[in-house]
C-alpha cells in the first residue's frame, strides 16, 4: 500500500496513516482504519517521506521503535505489522544538518539505503527509456508509427535532463504533439535550446552566444562544448563536469567517445 506523504495536509496525516476513532474530531463520524492498519502483513510504501511534518515525523518515528500506535482519539494500542519502505526526492542527511527532519527517524528508516542516481548519471537508459515513452504514448494518442530522427537522438544523449525521467517524458509527449508526420525531429523535442515546433510553423530558435551554428552536426557540438570545458577548467576534469552539469562517470564516458582522453 502505498503513501504519498507530500500530499498529505499536517491536519489530517497523522488520520490517514493511523486512523481515527469516531467522534475524534469534527467531521469524524464513523471509525476508520489507517495506512499502517490496512497494510498488516503486508508492505508499506511511504512516498516523499521527506515532507511528512515534524509532529507526523515523531509519531513515525514511535511506530518504527515500538512497533505500536494508537488511532487519533484511540486509547487501544494497535501492533505495526509491516514491512516499510520509504523514498524521497531529497536529500535527508542535508534536511537533518538544516533541523527539518529528525535525525533519529532518518536513521530508523536507513537501515539499507538504495541511492537511484539520476538519469543524467546513467546515460545509457536515456533511448531506451525515451523509446519505451514513444511507444506507450505513441498508442495512447494514436501516433504508433512514431520513430526519433538520428538528430533527435543525439539531442536526448546530450542533454543533462536537469528534471530527470519526468521531463524526458514530456518531451517525449511534446514530441508526439508537434510532430505533424512519423519522424521526430530534435526541435520537436523542445529541449536543449530547441523551441519545440508548431506544425505549419517555422522554427526560430535562437542561437546562443558562444554556441555553434545549427548545421554543425550535433555530437560535433556536443565534443566542442566538452573540450571547452576542459580548456577553462585548466584540465580539472571535475570542474569540467560540474561545469556541464554532468557526473564525473558520464563526463569521463564523453571523453572517451569523443577521444579526449590523453
């Protein structure tokens, strides 16, 4: 069963994962079972878990230790029979340091740690993925024959997808929404400096300045902006990365394609 904490109002969190007895509050007119109720013996998934509040916070943080809780206006204690999952989009260690999570409950809940590096770390999954979103979109708005132009593809492989897998799937489905035939070009994609085009519209993206002219091929663009970097980061291949908004493995995977490694 899953949870997603971020959208749960601080009023009603503590209801919705515990429960509450009848007449507990106003509005409370029958009894209901919480999350941690309704999973017994089974799995509990608690999504965001780094925006639950810090009162939520402390009543979780009982749970995990004592394995018990009690429903809003309960007197009974309940026993947490589940197994507990937790994720979250931020960094927790950062939100303990600032005092917005507690750092007891961080370390109840990382007893293993499993870190998904971002899409932008694992170049490798980005056409695959993007292929995956063309094909299920594809069939959901009627455009089965859609396929990625070479362009387009090398467009996906050097951007640095600042918004991960949810912004590859909206290029993709921007893609799909522009494209007025078969082939998606890399200005239907809409990213990287690419307006995305309108059908019967003219694309008038702008070039930026220090960028290269659009006829260049774009993996030539792609090992000019690598080199430069690497030329004002006087070789530091770490600033060079960070300078590109890339990881140090993905930047040192560029250096090798593009043969720049001395």
């Amino acid at each position: 069963m899953a949870v997603n904490c971020a959208a749960l109002r601080e009023t009603l969190a503590e209801s919705e994962l515990f429960g509450h007895e009848r007449g507990a509050f106003t509005g409370a007119d029958r009894l209901k079972r919480g999350r941690f109720e309704l999973a017994a013996g089974g799995t509990l998934f608690l999504d965001e878990v780094g925006d639950l509040t810090p009162s939520v916070q402390a009543k979780l943080l009982r749970v995990l230790q004592e394995r018990q809780y009690e429903r809003v206006g309960g007197t009974t204690s309940l026993r947490a029979d589940v197994r507990l999952i937790a994720a979250t989009n931020r960094d927790l260690g950062h939100r303990v340091e600032a005092g917005t999570f507690r750092d007891d409950l961080f370390y109840r809940l990382a007893v293993f740690g499993i870190h998904l590096p971002s899409l932008r770390e694992r170049e490798g999954d980005v056409l695959v993925l993007a292929e995956y979103f063309l094909r299920t979109l594809g069939e959901r708005m009627g455009r089965r024959q859609s396929r990625l132009s070479d362009e387009a593809r090398q467009l996906l492989l050097a951007h640095t997808w600042p918004g991960n897998i949810r912004e590859l799937q909206n290029a993709i489905e921007r893609a799909l929404i522009a494209a007025d035939g078969h082939v998606i070009s890399a200005a239907h994609l809409g990213i990287g400096g690419h307006r995305s085009l309108v059908p019967g519209r003219r694309s008038e993206a702008p070039i930026a300045a220090g960028s290269f002219p659009t006829a260049q091929p774009l993996l030539e663009v792609e090992k000019q902006a690598v080199a430069d970097a690497l030329r004002r980061a006087k070789g530091n291949k770490t600033q060079a990365a960070a300078a590109l908004g890339l990881s140090r493995g993905a930047f040192y995977r560029r250096l090798e394609r593009f043969g720049l490694v001395a």
